[in-house]
C-alpha cells in the first residue's frame, strides 16, 4: 500500500468513527433517571430573617450535574428536577448567598440508590433555634428566670 492509500484509509476510518458520536450521546440520554427534590424551609420567616455568619440571607443556589436552581428569599418550598445518571448518586452543592457573597457552601450532599422506582427525595433547611440563657456559678445557690 502506498502512503496516499494509507492516509486515505485512516481519513475513512476517522470519519466513520465520529459519524458514530451523535448514535452515542443520545443512546446514553436514555440512561439517565430523572430525580425530584423538594426543598423546604421550615419556619421560613424565621430562616430567612437568620444572620448567617452576620448577613441575612437573600437565595441559596443548588448546582448539581451541570443545572443551577436559584431559590429566592422568603421562599417556603421550592422543587428541582435533575438527571442523574444511573449508577451515580445525586450530588447536590449548596450556596447560602447574601446579593453575590457566597456566605456557606455545602459540597457534595449526595444520596444512595438513586432509582426510577426511589427518585423522589426531601431536603429540609432551618435556622438554629434560640438557645435559651445557661447559667451557672459556685456563687449563688439560685437564680430566677
């Protein structure tokens, strides 16, 4: 063979190989299970009025397998749908904001045995509760609240 056959026969081959991408990608869209989480905020005046690390905040953003959800202030519940591939867990990435700052990030919270038959799940955020008054010395016997 001389070398023009050659070059022709790897340009072919070349050819035939990418004209069998697009076949790829959309048999592998059928393998994705399609996943439900509903967000809920309990006490959702209470949460949203909470200074976390000193600022309130105004959205959390939840990014997971390459969508962004934006949840707005004053939001009681909210529910995202992703596409998780099968055999993956759902990894979610958590960004409590205030205007741009990222105040918090919790990375990767993922979930197990993501199935068509188990897809749907619950993500539940709240505030710490006030914590009441502790008070203690060798001082007094008692005290009043």
């Amino acid at each position: 063979m001389t070398w023009k056959n050659k070059l022709c026969l790897l340009l072919c081959m070349i050819i035939a190989g990418l004209s069998m991408l697009p076949a790829a990608a959309s048999a592998s869209s059928s393998d994705l299970t399609k996943v439900t989480v509903a967000v809920k905020i309990e006490k959702p005046d209470y949460f949203w009025q909470y200074p976390f690390l000193g600022k309130q905040l105004t959205g959390i953003t939840i990014t997971s397998f390459g969508k962004t959800f934006s949840i707005p202030a004053m939001t009681d519940a909210d529910t995202l749908e992703i596409d998780v591939p099968r055999g993956y867990h759902a990894r979610l990435n958590i960004q409590l904001q205030h205007d741009d700052i990222i105040l918090q990030t919790l990375s990767y919270v993922s979930k197990r045995r993501v199935s068509p038959n188990n897809a749907n799940f619950t993500i539940v955020l709240k505030a710490p509760e006030p914590q009441s008054i502790s008070f203690s010395s060798a001082d007094f016997e008692s005290s009043r609240p």
